[in-house]
C-alpha cells in the first residue's frame, strides 16, 4: 500500500563520482520529497517534486518525479565528502504525515 | 533563527519506567510532528498536532504512547511502562503550515529537531 522501495541501501563511491538512487511505490501520489541526514541530526529536505515529470534540481543534486507518479530518483553529480550520510525519499499520505523510504547510506571515499 | 530543539538528547531508562520527551518547534510554526527512526530503518509517523485541531494519533503503536502539545507551542511524547522495542531515535518536526493543504513557498516543509535517543535496558 503505503510501502516505498528505496535502493540501493547502500552506495560506497570514490570522490567526484556521480550517484543516482531511486523510490519506487505500488500506488501513485502527488508530492515526492528527498532528504539528507547527518549522523545525529534530523533530515533535511533536499528536493521537493509535486507535478509528474517535474526536474529539479539543488546544486549538483537533480531528482525527477517520475511520470507514473509512483516513482522518484536522485542524483548527485561530483561527489565530496560531505555528500556523505543517509538519503530518504519520503511521499505525503493521509493527511499530512510523510511516509519515508529506509534509505540509501552514501560513504564518499577521497 | 533557533531551529527545532528536542531534550534529552539521550535516554537510558529501564524496562517498565515512563519516559518523557521534549520538543520545542520553530517560533511560529502551527503544525508539529513526532516520528520514530529505529535502527537503520526509515522515519515513522507517530502523531501530528495543528493548531487547536484534535491531534492525528493513528500512527502510535500502542496506547502506552501519548503527545500533548501545550499552548500550540512545546510538545511531550510520554512512553509508560517502557519495553525494549521502544528503542529508538524519536524526532520531531514542525512546519510553518500543514503539509499538503497550503503549499505556498515551502511553508510545509517539515524541519526536524536533531532527535532524542532512547534506549531501553
């Protein structure tokens, strides 16, 4: 139902390498969100995507919302250490809670 | 401006003792939400207070949790009798306005607090 797939649970990339990661739902919906977390930190919203098709990006982040409306990705061009940390997609459900995917933990290697 | 601040940081309490935690929101922010972050896993809703609406409780696990949101402000997550399972990153967030109603310059994007610990012996 509610359930988002988020792969890969994990990337180990050497700097300056591209990244892309992705979200995938059995139902469709209107709003896909990408977060970053630090450790001992709250997410942070990265990216927000509300029309299907819609590019966006952030800096060297770009993330897509897919055209079937059930899937999402993000991609980060010219990784740096500080890219590191867990990347969560996340959708609006009822009301206004996010449902948030498990997450992709990006280690970036100098 | 001050973010969201949650208290403790860390807890370690045992099995069976109640415990509190604190969420202070973004001045302003009419909406506050309490999700939970087990171990390598994805956030989970717990609740959701807007304004003096009655607050969405579907998302707790069980009845030994409970929020109060006092004066639209500062928020309490209490967990009676506490179990090993309830171990977990508990955080909180705020939006300016609700998510998904008055999408107007990003004024429902959620900022989360850094998280309390709780750990359960």
């Amino acid at each position: 139902g509610q359930q988002l797939n988020q792969s890969p649970q994990s990337m180990f990339i050497q700097e300056g390498e591209d990244v892309s990661m992705n979200c995938t739902s059995s139902s469709i919906f209107n709003t896909w969100l990408w977060y970053k977390q630090d450790p001992g930190e709250g997410p942070v919203l990265l990216i927000a995507l509300y029309k299907a098709g819609e590019l966006t990006s952030n800096g060297r982040l770009t993330a897509q919302f897919g055209i079937t409306r059930k899937d999402s990705f993000l991609n980060i061009s010219a990784s740096i250490p500080s890219d590191v940390g867990i990347y969560f997609c996340a959708k609006e459900t009822s009301g206004s809670r996010l449902t948030f995917g498990e997450g992709t933990q990006l280690t970036v290697n100098p | 401006g001050a973010g969201v601040s949650q208290s403790p940081s860390n807890k370690v309490t045992e099995k069976g003792k109640d415990v509190e935690l604190r969420c202070d929101p973004i001045s302003g922010h009419t909406a506050l939400y309490w999700y939970r972050q087990s171990l390598g896993q994805g956030l989970e809703f717990l609740i959701y207070f807007q304004g003096n609406s009655a607050p969405d409780k579907s998302g707790l696990p069980s009845d030994r949790f409970s929020a109060e949101r006092t004066g639209g402000s500062v928020s309490t997550l209490t967990i009676q009798r506490t179990q090993q399972e309830d171990s977990a990153v508990y955080l909180c967030a705020s939006s300016l306005t609700p998510t998904a109603r008055f999408r107007l310059a990003g004024t429902d994007t959620q900022y989360f607090g850094p998280g309390t610990r709780l750990t359960v012996l």
